[in-house]
C-alpha cells in the first residue's frame, strides 16, 4: 500500500460547504501546481490558453468563446497544463532503479507524479527494466517488427488528445499499412452519440453552438458533472440562469456543479457575493433511469397537449419527423406507476417538469456519459431528442442537443479520419490522393480490439497517448493478456500503468505536450483541434520543451510510417513532419465541406464552425426526418430488478482526468485521502448492517460465469438513490464486464455495472 492510501492519512467524509469554483477552485489548482512542481512558465501558459494565438486546453472539449475572460481556464484546464508543465523528469536513470515488476504495483498517481518521459525506450525481458534507445532504433526496430505482422491483427489506438494535424496522417498511415483497426477514446464514452444521436437526427455530434446558451429559456442537464469534468460549461449556465432560464439537472448524484457555482472571474463572487444557484430543480433520478424520466415528462407534455392544446409543434412535426404515432402509442400504453419505479421519480417531478417544458420557447438537452454508458444508451439519448422534437426544439437558436465531450479532440479525430468504419472515411479520395488501397472492411473498435486480445488474436498495438489497458473493462482478465502480444508501442508524455504490461517487443516513445515549442527550420508549428460545438481551433506552444530529446506527435508518426511502409512518392512524410500547413492543405482537400480555407481561418476568434445539417434542419437519416424511436426497454441498464444486486456508477474525483489522477482529493464530495471506497446511501447501509468506514469487497454480479471482485473498499454513506452506489474510475473496472456494452455502439456501460456486496 503506498503512503498517499495508508489508512492513517484517510480522513472521513466531511462533505462540501463551498460552491463550484471560488477560493476552493483556486486552492485546488494551488495544490496541484505543488505537486506538479510546475515551470514558472505555465503561468505565461494559462493567461494565453483557449485564446487565439494561444494554446488550447488538453483536458475537455468545451468552446473557446471569441470574446475570452482575463483567465478562460477552469480548474481541471488549469490542472492539466501545470501537469504537463513539470519540472520532475522521468528519464533513463529512474529506469535503471526500478523494475517494470516493481512499477506495476504503483498507482497511477504515483507513476505520474514522477514527471516527464525524456527518452525512447526499449523494455528488456532480462532485467525487467526500459532502457534507453535512440530515436532511429525506435524507427527501424518498430518498423521492421510491424512489416512482420499480419496488419489486420495490429491495432493504432487513439486516445483523444492528439490533434487533427497527427490524427489524419496516422489514419493515413493505418489505412496505407492494411488495416482500419482506428479506435479512439470516444469508444469509451462518446461512441453512443455517434451512432445513437446519427440514428434519430442524422447527426453524429451536437446540434447547438456557444452562442444557443444566450438565447435557450429552458435546459434539460441529464447525465452530466460539469464541476469536475468540464467546469467552463458554468460560466454560461450561469449567465443563462442570471437571465431567467430553468434549468433541470437530471443524475443519481447531486453534484456540487449543478447546484452553486462562484464565478472566479467575478470580484463580487470572489469576496462578499453569494454563489449563483444553477439548477432549478434537481431529480435524482435512478442508475439507469433516465428513459423512463425523460419519457414521463414527455408523457405530460402529451397529455397537456389532449387537454389545452397548443403544446406541441405540428407544423414541425409533419414536415420534420416520423414514427410520431407509433411512439405516441407507446407512452400511452405505458403506465405511469412503472415510469415512477424505473426512475425512481414521483409522478408530480415529472410532471412538474413537463408543464415547465411545455411553456418553453427554446430548450437544450445536454448530456454526458451518465446517459451514453448503458446498455441501452442510445435509447437514452433517442428519449431525450423524442422530448425535444415535441416542441421543435432541434434546429432553431437556442435550442437543440449537445453532448459534452472529454478529450480536448476526441470529436475531432473522428472528423480527420480515425475510425473503424470505411463509410465513414472518402477511401476514393485517399486512393487517389495517396496512391494506396484502403481497406474497405470494418476494423476493430476498442471493445472488439479487447476481446481479440483475450481471445489470442490481437498482435499489435500502438497508442497515441492514453492508458488503455487501465480504461476498459474486464481490466484484471486484460492485464492478464496484454503482454502476450508481439509488440507493443507508446507514444506519451508521462508513465502509465499500461506501459508496464510490456508486450514481447514494447517501446514508450515521449513526446512533446501541446504548451510546448515544436520548431521546424526555426518556425514554431500550429496545429488544430474541434471542440463539442465543431468549431476548429489553431493552437500554438511556446514553453520550452521537457526535454530536447522529446519529438511532435507529429513527427512520431510520420517516422513510424517512413519505417514501416515501402516507398511511395505520394506519401512524403519528411515534407509533412516540417510543414503542418502541408499536412492542414491535405485534410482540406480530403474533407473539402468541412475545412474550406483551413490555413486562413484557423486563428478566427472563436473558431471556424464546420457545419452540421440537423441544425439546419436537413435529416440524413434512413427516413430522411428526424425520428422518433420507442426504446427496447425502460431501464438503460437492462438489469431488471434482483433482490442483492446494486447498480454501480465508476466516476472521476475532482483531482483526475481520466485515469490521469493529480492528487487524492475529492473535494466536491467531500472526500479525501484514498480512492479506494464506495459511495452508498445510509438507507441501503443500515439494510446491510454496515458502518461507515468498513472494507468490504464488491463481486461481479454479471450473468457470464465470470468471477470479478475489488476488495479493501471503505464505504461511505452518500446522497444516493436506493439499490445504487458509486466509486472511482479506474479501480473499479475489473468489475466491469466486457459483455455489456451499447447495443448500438459497443459503448462499456460502466454507468450500470451490476454487483453484490461482500462483507
């Protein structure tokens, strides 16, 4: 046990007084900045980041406004820069001292905390240790090694992060290799969207802009934290609320982000000024019970309409939508005593919800993964925009559906090109702009990547960033098999828990971070990135660089690429990894509706919006309208009701961002210490006969003789409903299985992970 989860330093749940943002904010961000040990410049870094001619945020997606604050971070923004801008180093020498056996056993945490990755490294199986490598070996070994494989066995995972300048030539470079084995992070959380939001509206991204925040009267917040994973979204629910608009937070948790927030940017709030009150009304709704609440407040609406009438938009209804009746059916036929026991709401909250909606003009759904990783998530999701179409809220100011992303590009390296599915992608254009022969069958998703693995098959992975092996499901069972594959390789700035699963041959390759210089003949290179909202950033570094043995994600795949595939004129990866501009004129021409003058629009204030055509109304779905769509089942979880059985949600604490964990404070929840525990309501505790602060061990109660269990876990009593608890991401994955994932997606639905207590 390390000494940052030593029993004498875990202090009980105090609970949090203090709002979102505020002197707490700031206190946190000063914690961090201690424990980073940060450069004097990521101070110059913070006063330019998410402004034009500065650099853009690594940690969410949210937008960059034209019109910036003195300070446009937040707290999570603010941790991810001082992370990155470490004077710690993790070079050759710390590697000489520590076997990869004994790493293993470190936290993330404690792995991270040692800094900057400088060097290439090759493991070697007789000492159990990294040693250092010279950038050419790298190329030459990995290369070599990857001509060997059988390229539809070989995965290049993508973690979210890289911008569009890498991600497109590393989809390139997949495609001109021989396979379309393209997962990204967003088949981790986001996949659900893509394929759930396309289905009903056309569209596999949101529908709205910064500017709907301005103009919405009503917001329907389901699934979602925005104190701990995207606290920017605050300042315009603030400025929303300041105005008079309702807003509705939907979630089993009564997160602190939803329910007051101290504005840093004001000097009142700052010092003599009382929080602003976000959310009108808060409904804690059940793990799993957001299709049976969104449909019962859809179900008044209905019934408003057969009263009153005047409620809902006919004119939209008949030129824009279809399966209206069908659906009408089904909430008729559907009673209100099993909406209240899915939900886990009273009749008189939803209703109250419904009569609110039905006067409103303009109204946005927003969402997070607490909708997207169900079984059913992609219901959810067609219940929230089956509650929108109503009242035409899809595709008018101030109105329509919006996703909060994670990862500062995952939207984007979907745009460029990183996926599985050759539909998605213009292989003609590829074909003849690259000369090569993209393969035209589907590849490996992360979940289909996953069970390749256990099954034996998967030979090859490289990652662009992250920390896979640590993120999925089924984690002990992929520990397990992760080392048996041929060749492992990572691009990265910090060391993870996955690097130490070394394969036969496996390689860490460090790179630059975004706040940093990346000089090409002495011209400092942009590259891009989209936000939630699709809108296309330019970002610059200027710090100096951790290392001057540090390369570009940029240049790590074009030196890949040069290693691995013969030669070809059309692919000039030399020219590409010293001109970006290059490599921006080659996405336009490949994505020509989406990129149009590229070079001379990326630095706008604001951004470029590359368009979406659900906002103009325009349905590229099968039946070319919006549709709307009866789910398979009430309950996203699919579970039922098994008397034992407790809907587990995995989170994030305020002090992490994925699995990248900056410190052990959960302050929002008022934990702190050990992340080790679980979240439980007093109710279910005194059913169980358990007391605060006793271990126990959570089993896997999933249904496919697989045994799963996490012991040492201390139980906390929480504002939760009953039958659900909480606990943190990612040391609860081993109890989430691989099987139960999205229908539609493959999206882990580690929002509903079914398990029993062991005391």
């Amino acid at each position: 046990m390390s000494e940052d989860q030593n029993p004498e330093t875990i202090r009980e749940i105090e609970g949090y007084d203090g709002p979102v943002g505020g002197w707490g904010s700031a206190k946190g961000i000063a914690a961090v900045g201690r424990t980073a040990r940060s450069t004097p410049g990521a101070l110059e870094t913070l006063r330019r980041q998410n402004k034009p001619g500065g650099m853009m945020c690594v940690s969410c997606a949210w937008a960059k406004p034209p019109n910036p604050h003195p300070a446009e971070f937040c707290e999570n923004g603010a941790k991810a820069t001082l992370w990155d801008l470490t004077v710690s180093r993790c070079g050759p020498d710390f590697f000489r001292d520590h076997a990869v056996s004994e790493l293993a056993t470190w936290t993330e945490f404690e792995l991270e905390r040692e800094g900057r990755l400088t060097h290439p490294l090759r493991y070697d199986a007789g000492s159990d240790r990294y040693v250092e490598a010279t950038w050419e070996e790298a190329f030459d070994t990995i290369g070599a090694e990857l001509r060997k494989l059988d390229p539809k066995k070989v995965t290049f995972y993508a973690s979210g992060k890289a911008a569009l300048e890498p991600s497109f030539l590393y989809g390139v470079f997949a495609r001109a290799y021989g396979h379309t084995n393209l997962p990204d992070s967003s088949n981790m959380c986001h996949e659900t969207t893509s394929v759930g939001l396309k289905k009903v509206i056309g569209s596999p991204v949101g529908t709205c802009v910064l500017d709907d925040f301005d103009h919405c009267d009503m917001i329907i917040h389901v699934g979602q934290n925005p104190g701990t994973n995207s606290p920017r979204i605050l300042h315009p629910l603030q400025k929303a609320v300041e105005r008079g608009c309702c807003i509705v937070a939907i979630n089993p948790l009564r997160e602190k982000g939803l329910l007051e927030f101290a504005n840093p940017q004001s000097p009142w709030q700052m010092t003599v000024g009382a929080p602003t009150e976000i959310a009108d009304c808060y409904l804690q709704v059940r793990v799993g019970g957001d299709i049976a609440a969104l449909t019962g407040i859809a179900k008044h609406v209905l019934a408003l309409e057969e009263t009153q009438g005047g409620v809902l938009d006919h004119d939209f209804l008949q030129t824009h939508c279809a399966g209206l009746q069908d659906w009408m059916d089904w909430v008729s036929a559907t009673p209100w005593d099993r909406l209240e026991q899915v939900s886990g709401l009273t009749r008189a909250e939803m209703e109250r919800i419904g009569a609110h909606y039905a006067k409103a003009k303009a109204v946005m759904g927003i969402y997070g993964m607490g909708v997207t990783q169900h079984v059913y998530g992609s219901d959810s999701i067609g219940a929230l925009v089956n509650l929108l179409l109503l009242r035409g809220n899809i595709g008018r100011k101030g109105a329509g559906c919006s996703p909060v992303r994670g990862h500062s590009n995952v939207q984007g390296q979907r745009t460029v090109g990183i996926t599985e599915k050759p539909k998605l992608v213009p292989n003609d254009t590829l074909r003849d702009l690259f000369g090569i022969k993209p393969p035209t069958e589907e590849g490996w998703n992360t979940t289909t990547f996953v069970e390749a693995l256990l099954e034996g098959e998967a030979q090859g992975f490289i990652g662009l960033g992250g920390n896979l092996a640590r993120a999925v499901p089924d984690q002990d069972r992929v520990a397990e098999a992760w080392g048996q594959m041929p060749l492992t390789v990572h691009v990265a700035t910090r060391l993870n828990r996955t690097h130490l699963m070394p394969g036969k041959s496996s390689w860490i390759l460090p790179c630059l971070v975004r706040a940093e210089e990346d000089l090409k003949n002495r011209e400092n290179q942009q590259v891009t990135i989209e936000d939630s909202f699709s809108h296309i950033y330019g970002s610059i570094g200027k710090r100096t660089p951790a290392a001057r043995t540090l390369k570009s994600e940029v240049d790590i795949v074009c030196g890949l690429a040069a290693a691995t595939l013969p030669p070809n004129p059309k692919l000039a990866w030399d020219e590409w990894a010293r001109d970006y501009s290059r490599i921006r004129a080659l996405i336009e021409t490949v994505y020509p509706d989406d990129f149009r003058d590229f070079e001379a629009r990326m630095n706008q204030p604001g951004g470029f919006y590359r368009g979406n055509p659900a906002r103009e109304r325009e349905w590229k779905t099968e039946t070319g309208k919006a549709q709307f769509t009866v789910p398979a089942d009430l309950d996203a979880t699919g579970l039922g009701e098994t008397p034992g059985i407790y809907r587990l949600v995995t989170l994030r604490s305020n002090d992490q961002f994925n699995t990248t964990v900056y410190g052990m404070s959960d302050r929002l929840r008022g934990i702190e210490g050990d992340r080790m525990l679980i979240m439980m309501s007093p109710q279910d505790m005194e059913a169980e006969g358990l007391k605060p602060e006793q271990r126990i061990a959570l089993q896997g109660a999933a249904d496919d003789g697989i045994a799963r269990q996490v012991e040492g876990l201390r139980v906390l009593p929480y504002d939760l409903p009953r039958g659900c608890i909480a606990g943190y991401f990612p040391e609860l994955n081993p109890l989430s299985p691989l099987s139960r994932r999205d229908k539609l997606s493959d999206t882990p639905a580690a929002k509903g992970i079914p398990v029993r207590l062991a005391v």
